[in-house]
C-alpha cells in the first residue's frame, strides 16, 4: 500500500521489532486475552523467523489487566474504560463522569501520541477497524502519513455475528476506508468451520485483505497455578462472568459424575452477590472460585468441560481432547451461537441452547461426556504459529526495514488464503 511517503531511514539489525495491540475491551477479557496470547507467540517466534527480537504495547480498556502475565519486552497501556448498557443502549463511559464524546476523544489521543511516540513495525487493531466511536481514525491517519514503515493489521475472530446485525456496523465503516488504512485482515479461524467470506459477514470488496489463521489453540502459553484439583475433574467456566451466572448456578446444582470432583470458576467480572449465589447452589464436590491464572491447562487436565462459547475459552479447548459442552450467549449478539453451531457440525463439540439450560441436561451430558474423547485433529488450530509467520512476512516487506537486518529464516512461508 502506497503511503506517499519517502523512506529514508533503515532500521539497524540490533534493535527489536516494535508491535502495537489495540483492542477496545467494552467487556469481559477476550479482546485482551487474545492480543496477549499473539504478545506470547511472536515474542518466541519473531526471534527465530527474523533474528531480530521483539517489543511491544498493547492497548486495551480493562483497567488491571495483568501486565505481569506479558511476555518480556511488552507492557500495557490502559485507556479510560468504556462499556455497554441496556439504560444506554450503546457505549458509555464505564468510569469516567464525562460525556462519551469526551471519552473517546482522550481514548484516542493516547492511542495517536503512543503510536507515533513509539514507532511501531506493526500495528493489530482487534475486532473494530476504526475503535470504538470512530476513535483510532485520526491515530491511524497520522501513522499512516507519517511511519511508513509500519504494516497494519486488522484481526477478525472466526465469527462476527449475523450478516444484518454487523450489516450497520460496517456502514459506518466504509470498506474503502478500511482499505485503505490496511495492509491484511487476519481471521482468527478455519474457514472449513465457518467462512466469514461467504457468510456475508464481511464485505465482498474486503475478501482480497483475508488471510485465514486458523484458531488461536495450539500453542497458548499455560502458566503456573494455586489450583491443583484431584483427578479425575470436570470443569466449567464462564469466561469474565459478567453474563455467565445463568450458567454458574446450573453447573453448581448438576449432580457431579461419582469419582469426580468439579471445579467452577465463575469469573473476575461476576457480581458478588452472583458469585456468593453460585457459591451457595455448589454441592460438596463442587469447588467454586473466581478466577485460575492457567484455564487453558485446567481445561486440558481435566475429563470434562462445560463453558460459553466465547473466542478464547473455545481456542484453548479445541487444542485439547476434551470433550466439551458450549452453552453460548444468545443476547444481544448471537456470535457465540453461530460459533457452537458450526462446531457441533463437525463434531468438535456439543450445543446446549440457554432454553435447555439445567443442572439435569449438563448431568446426563457429564455422565457420557467423562468416558470419551474427542479427535479435533482436522481442524486448523495453528493459527498462533500461522500469525507468527504473516506478521515476519509483512513486517520483511516494509522498505524501511533494511533487508539486512532481518535473517530472512521466514523466506518462503505462506499462509492460505
């Protein structure tokens, strides 16, 4: 993509590629787990594609996401925090007493003075192409114009949600537009699952960007964890818990499977009047906690897991053999929905609809669910090493980056469209 710019510097062959993650974090943790998990792998991967090591930011609105939880060379910028509500319909300040306009106006100058300020190879806006509000475009306009040597990404999940639901968000972001401040749009999925090309969730001028990573699964980094249950043990989680308490309080009340025991972790955002609740309902088999560093290793450990069916929570258990129960969110977006759909067509995991949600239905499903397990090996779930590779690829292809810096080790990769 032509910027219009001349180069004239060249980046010297010891300083560390430099990445930016943005993500707009109006809920729960997903955005931000997820830039951490590509914090993680090109941290390791980078070094080894490229010789050269790598830093970064990501930019995020949770406020105490866990900067120790990074890899090294990376930190954390955190913007005023935004979130949605039914009295508001829409965003809104979370903390702040300011009008939302007022928010989105800081929100996006800290990220226009920290991407010039930082320079960065290579900028992955998460999910929103333009922020929340319209709030990157005059960041992104000014990286533009002046770092072109920067790549800009735009990172999809494997499902946006109905083709009219996201039908008015990209009215109000004009595929020319995202054309023209893009290089690539990376799609966190397997398009044999579910293809945003031809579900009619992304616009057709917008297919020649995609290049399809395959799920973010194989390859999370598990960390150590206070949480060593006895085994055999099931497993269930709600993700932030923010909308997970309808879930929590039937798991708490499923009879768990003899020999068993169950682990229930309702989420950092669940209410404590929700938690306490869900406390209360748990049987004496029934561990309940609010949050475990290393869910991905919990899941893998564990005989059984039952979950929503948000991006995250879905990756790290495709990447095991678990069997898995997805009672997905139905409201207001039906992402989660479509998402356990289409794996349940394949047979990578089992569907139970919010209207048959019950501790009786995840009962039977535990009974036969903790004597089997389930082959996920043709679905693609390399997408973090895939992520790895197109970033050394696009960030090899800046002219501002001398060819000599860069060991070229990640000559001939490719990732299929």
């Amino acid at each position: 993509m032509d910027t219009g710019t001349s180069v004239t510097a060249t980046r010297g062959s010891g300083e560390p590629l430099r990445v930016v993650f943005y993500s707009h974090d109006s809920q729960g943790l997903g955005h931000f787990r997820r830039n951490r998990a590509l914090a993680h792998t090109l941290a390791q991967r980078i070094p080894v594609l490229t010789g050269s090591l790598v830093t970064g930011l990501l930019l995020n609105g949770v406020s105490g996401a866990a900067a120790r939880s990074l890899p090294r060379g990376f930190d954390v910028v955190t913007l005023p925090g935004i979130g949605k509500s039914a009295e508001r319909r829409g965003y809104g300040p979370r903390h702040l007493d300011l009008g939302m306009d007022a928010v989105l106006s800081v929100r996006g100058e800290i990220v226009r003075a920290t991407g010039l300020a930082f320079r960065p190879d290579l900028v992955v806006v998460d999910r929103h192409a333009l922020g929340v509000g319209g709030e990157l475009l005059a960041g992104l306009h000014a990286m533009r114009r002046e770092l072109p040597q920067t790549r800009f990404v735009l990172g999809l999940r494997d499902v946006l949600d109905t083709p009219e639901a996201v039908a008015s968000e990209w009215r109000s972001t004009p595929s020319d537009l995202v054309a023209e401040l893009y290089d690539e749009i990376w799609i966190y999925g397997d398009p044999g699952v579910h293809d945003l090309r031809a579900s009619g969730e992304l616009p057709a001028e917008l297919a020649p960007l995609v290049r399809y990573q395959g799920f973010l699964a194989h390859g999370r980094a598990e960390e150590p964890t206070h949480l060593e249950p006895e085994q055999p043990y099931l497993v269930t989680t709600a993700g932030g818990g923010s909308d997970g308490t309808r879930l929590c309080l039937a798991a708490a009340a499923a009879e768990v499977p003899a020999g068993h025991r169950h682990i229930l972790i309702t989420g950092p955002q669940m209410s404590d009047a929700d938690h306490r609740a869900v406390e209360r309902e748990a049987g004496r088999r029934t561990a309940v906690t609010r949050s475990v560093d290393d869910a991905a290793g919990l899941i893998r450990r564990s005989a059984a897991s039952v979950s929503m069916a948000g991006y995250n929570t879905v990756a790290e258990t495709l990447a095991t053999d678990v069997p898995a129960l997805l009672v997905p969110r139905e409201r207001p977006r039906t992402e989660q929905l479509i998402r356990a759909r289409a794996l349940a067509a394949v047979g990578a995991t089992d569907l139970l609809r919010e209207d048959d949600l019950s501790p009786a239905a995840i009962s039977r499903w535990w009974t036969r669910a903790v004597h089997r397990r389930v082959d996920r090996g043709s679905l693609d779930l390399g997408g973090l090493r895939a992520v790895a590779s197109s970033a050394a690829r696009l960030v090899r292809s800046s002219p501002a980056l001398a060819p000599e810096g860069l060991s070229g080790r990640e000559e001939g990769l490719s990732v299929a469209v």
